[in-house]
C-alpha cells in the first residue's frame, strides 16, 4: 500500500527499520573516516576517507551497472521493435 513505508506510520516503520539502522551505521561509519587522519602504515600513508570514498565509487558503478546490464542499446532495441512489427506485418 502506498504510504506504508511513513516513518510516522508504526507499522511502515517497522517496515523500513533495516534501513533506517543501516542509514544510522553509514553515517557514523562516514563520519569516523571524515574525521580520521592519515596514518603511516609502513613505507605508505593510509587516508580513511579516501578510502571509503573509493569503496563507495566502486559500490555505486557497479550497482548502477548491475541495474543496467539487462537492457540493450537504444539501436538494438529500435532494430528488435522493427523486426518485429515486419514479421507481424
């Protein structure tokens, strides 16, 4: 039912608690790297927020990329549609 997900509504709350809690995780997670100075590993600097930031990108393309893979191209979707309004001809 549309509306169900309303923070204010108690059950479509409970609905979207997961979510809420994971928001609530992210954002202390991003907030510590944020605050987080660089740190000398050995012969190499680590930079948490580069870090995370980095992670995020590659988690973000590869979502956007995994929404996408099923759908063709606009030419080949335009050559499927023709061929088969030719075939139904």
């Amino acid at each position: 039912m549309p509306g169900q997900e309303s923070v204010l509504n108690p059950r479509g709350r409970m609905l979207i608690k997961n979510i809420i809690e994971t928001e609530q995780i992210l954002s202390s997670i991003l907030w510590g790297a944020n605050r987080a100075e660089p740190i000398a590993v050995y012969d190499r600097i680590l930079r948490p927020k580069e870090y995370v930031r980095s992670h995020l990108i590659d988690r973000f393309v590869n979502f956007t990329k995994s929404m996408f893979e099923p759908m063709s191209a606009p030419t080949e979707v335009l050559t499927k549609v023709s061929e088969r309004s030719e075939r139904a001809l």
